[in-house]
C-alpha cells in the first residue's frame, strides 16, 4: 500500500519577496517502477530528493535526474519515474525570483527542468544524512538557513516584486499593462525583465496561476461549477475556461473534476507529487 506524506514549513519574512514555502513529502512506490504526474503551476521548485532517484521522461526516455534540479513553470504535465521510497524537499520559489536568487541563467530546457551546478548542491549530503535519521525539521532549518544567507547576498529586482504581487493578488486574472502600472514600469521594460528572470513573459506566468487556481478549486470541490469558475477568473466563458485548462492539463474540468473525485476517495491528496497547498 502506498503511503504519502506532505508537510509545509513556513519562511522567514525576510525571503518572503522570494520563496513561498518550504516543503517535504515521502512517498513509498514499491519495488515496481512508478510513474506519477506533475501538472504546471505558478511556481518554479529547487528538489532535493533521496531515496532510489527520480527520472523524467523526454520524447520517450527516461533521463535520470541530478539533485538537486529546478522543476521551471511548466505548460503541460511532466511524467516522472520513481520507485521504492522517494522523499523529496522542495524550496518553492516564484518563478521571476528563482534564478536571479541562485544567479543563474533562466535558459529553458524543453522539459521544464533545469539541471545546474551550484554550491546550493553542498546541501545534498547534509540533507540526506537528517532525512535518513527522519530528521525532518533539522532539515528544513538547515535549509532556511542556507537561503537566507542566500537571499541576504543578492540585490532583489522590487519591480519585478511588484509585478508578481499584482498578478498572485489577481490570481492571474489581471492585463499585461494593469501589471505594469502596479509595477511602475512599462509594458515593455516589464516583459524584457520577466523573460530575462523566469523565461517566460507575463502572459505565459499569468496564465499558469490562473490554471493552478482552478485547478487546486476542482481538487477540492470537484461539484464547483465550471461556468461559476470561468466568470469568477475572468475567462471570456465556460469554453474559454475548458480551452485553455486543456492546454496546461491535457484533460477537460468536467474530466479532471471527475478525476479528482474518483482519486479523493481512494488515496487523499495523490493528485500529484509536488503537491501544492
């Protein structure tokens, strides 16, 4: 029987500009391999994992992935490949923060994952060692620690700080130039500077929040009206609503919906592995 665990840690107000929470989960696949299903959200994560790894599957091959990795915003599910007991934390960052905080380059890769080098890397084997004596919170400290060092060292863009509050208030649901005003920049200086922090433009990270709002809204209520929640985030209409979810999920509400509530009464909160609030 398969066993998961979740847990969120809260961070400092200090790193608050630049990291939403820390977390953990343990899972245990069983001696078979596993695959389970990552669908986008409005965050970028840096992974530390243990246990037998983790892979993903590009076009078809399963790739083996280094820890840690930064899993980038995604525009459609990513499946990966686990088995036997897979425990993982996670930094969850926003995604126009994460890579000017490791001062790295926001290049994609065409599976939204990032691989890098790092002295964040250093981390791994002291994690590791406190995640085996199921030290958990001992973990995260060092963590939290690590990161505000981290965060003391970099100069934070407040434009870009600003920006991104305007459209996690709205949910996504918020204009291109509304976002620039709240910003006091303009819509170019805007797009220039979210593409070159996250690799996407405003529009693409717009959009994937307000997929994860509906998304996590249909998890937990998987009754809610469609139509109710198209008119409520701004989509054009109920057909709008099911395009665009299609897009970033593969499947429509209404099956995803279903979905979700075939999967609640089986196994709580298995949606997906890198699981949000």
């Amino acid at each position: 029987m398969l066993s998961n665990i979740h847990q969120e840690f809260e961070v400092p107000e200090e790193v608050k500009d630049t990291i939403k929470c820390f977390w953990y989960n343990r899972r245990d696949y069983g001696e078979e391999l596993s695959e389970f299903t990552v669908l986008p959200d409005g965050y970028a994560e840096i992974i530390f994992h243990f246990g037998s790894g983790c892979s993903i599957a590009h076009q078809g091959i399963l790739q083996a992935l280094p820890s840690p990795f930064i899993m980038g915003l995604l525009n459609q599910p990513a499946i990966f490949h686990a088995q036997n007991q897979l425990e993982i934390i996670g930094i969850r960052c926003f995604p126009w923060a994460v890579f000017d905080l490791l001062e790295l380059s926001s290049e994609k890769t065409e599976n939204g994952v990032h691989t890098f080098e790092h002295p964040v890397a250093q981390l791994q084997t002291v994690l590791s060692d406190l995640v085996t004596q199921g030290k958990i919170e001992d973990a995260i400290a060092q963590v939290e620690y690590y990161f505000l060092k981290l965060h003391q060292n970099i100069k934070s863009d407040s434009l870009l700080s600003k920006a991104g509050a305007a459209i996690r208030k709205n949910k996504g649901a918020i204009p291109v130039n509304q976002v620039a005003d709240s910003a006091h920049t303009t819509v170019r200086t805007l797009e220039r500077k979210f593409k070159q922090s996250s690799g996407h433009t405003v529009k693409d990270v717009s959009g994937i929040m307000r997929f994860e709002q509906i998304r996590n809204r249909l998890w937990n209520a998987p009754e809610a009206s469609i139509a109710e929640l198209a008119q409520e985030f701004g989509y054009t209409d109920q057909s709008h609503l099911s395009r665009e979810f299609k897009r970033y999920s593969g499947t429509t509400p209404a099956a995803f919906a279903r979905e979700s509530k075939k999967r609640k009464q089986a196994l709580s909160n298995d949606f997906v592995a890198f699981v949000q609030a």
